[in-house]
C-alpha cells in the first residue's frame, strides 16, 4: 500500500570485502592472488596463504603491490615462502598511517 519499488538499476549496491583471505594462487592477479587479496579484503582483515604455496615464489609481474588499508599480512616466513619483484619494483608500497613491518 503505497510502499516504493525499486528496480534492479536502482537498490542500493553492498560492498562486500573479506574479514579473512586466503592466497591460493603464486599467480600475480586474478582470483586467490595476493594482489586481489590487497583488494579485496576488510579494513582489519587477514590476509593468510595456503600452505599449498610453501616453497613457492609469488613473482610480480605488474609492479609493487600496494596495501590500502590496515590489514594483518600473515606469512608462513621467508624459508617457506617468497615474493619476487623481479628487480623491476619494490615488492609493497604501504599508504596507510600508522604501519608496523
């Protein structure tokens, strides 16, 4: 009784991110990278890598990764894993306030 619809084009959008992801992949983008894992996760999130990666190199491809937002960046160290920026970049540009290495 008089309440508004709202078409596809117009209901409100969520944007969804993740509390927790997991890299899955040593490729350097696309699904289970750890450059979409930079994007995709929440402010505060977890980004955590399967240990199917151990022993492995995540070679960049496209430049430094860049981390937005804080975020916890749990490794398994560099004797089980590594990230390569092949000479061509630093591997992180960090641009938010406040960060610890």
């Amino acid at each position: 009784t008089g309440g508004a619809l709202l078409t596809a084009s117009q209901a409100p959008m969520t944007v969804r991110c993740a509390e927790v992801y997991v890299v899955r992949r040593t490729s350097d983008g696309g699904p289970g990278s750890l450059r979409r894992a930079l994007d995709d996760v929440c402010v505060g999130g977890t980004v955590m890598f399967d240990t199917a990666l151990h022993g492995q190199t995540l070679s960049l491809a496209a430049g430094e990764l860049v981390a937005r937002r804080a975020l916890v960046l749990d490794g398994p160290g560099a004797a089980l894993l590594a990230i390569d920026g092949g000479q061509a970049s630093r591997v992180f540009s960090v641009t938010v306030e406040g960060v610890t290495i």
